[in-house]
C-alpha cells in the first residue's frame, strides 16, 4: 500500500483523448465548478493506483508524468484517467513548499505501481 496526501495549487482536468464520449454539460460544470475555477487549494490524495481530487476518484491511471518545470519551485504531476465512465487528463502543481519532497515521493510511486516491464 502507498499513500500520498497533500494540497495542491492548481488542477486542471479536461476530457482526453478526444476520440472518447463527450462530457455531459453536467459533469463538465461539476469538475469546473469544484476544481478548475476554483482558486482555493485542493485536496489531492494517491492511494495505491487510485488519486482521488476534492470528492472525484480518478482510476485506470497511465501516461503518468511528475516534473519540476525549469525555473520554477513547483511540482507537476500529469496523468490520463478513467472517472466513471468518462475519460480525462490531469494537471496538478504544488508550488513552493515541500515540492521536492513531493516530487520524490510521486517518482516512488510511480515506479512502484506503474513500471513497465522489462
């Protein structure tokens, strides 16, 4: 089991790839009205292959990217997912702070989980 858990700065989630059903008007004022407008910081938790944002439970991660974009004292965590039965991509920053600490532990978790075979 691994967990992570902290407040991230800013998360954009939009629909992705776009070959996939098209969000109903519902759900995209859902996510915008709870995570992309919002300009509070949001609850982000890892658990295992699960990462839940606010009340939104993200699985079927892949294409999982963690960065530390030059210049910048911020961390990036990018990934596609699966959420019911809608698909989506997913940006998520923590700036400042205990952003290197954070980026080491994604990097962890992303070997462990995600690695691909040699």
């Amino acid at each position: 089991m691994y967990d992570i858990s902290f407040l991230a700065d800013k998360v954009h989630i939009h629909r992705w790839p776009q070959d996939t059903p098209i969000w109903d008007d519902l759900t995209q004022k859902k996510i915008d009205d709870t995570i992309n407008k919002q300009s509070e910081k949001k609850q982000i938790t890892i658990h295992d292959k699960i990462a839940s944002i606010e009340n939104f439970d993200f699985t079927s991660l892949k294409k999982i990217g963690v960065t530390i974009p030059l210049f910048k004292e911020e961390c990036t965590l990018i990934f596609e997912a699966q959420f019911g039965e809608l698909y989506a991509h997913i940006h998520i920053t923590k700036k400042s702070g205990n952003y290197l600490d954070l980026f080491n532990q994604l990097m962890i978790w992303r070997s462990e989980f995600f690695s691909k075979p040699s």
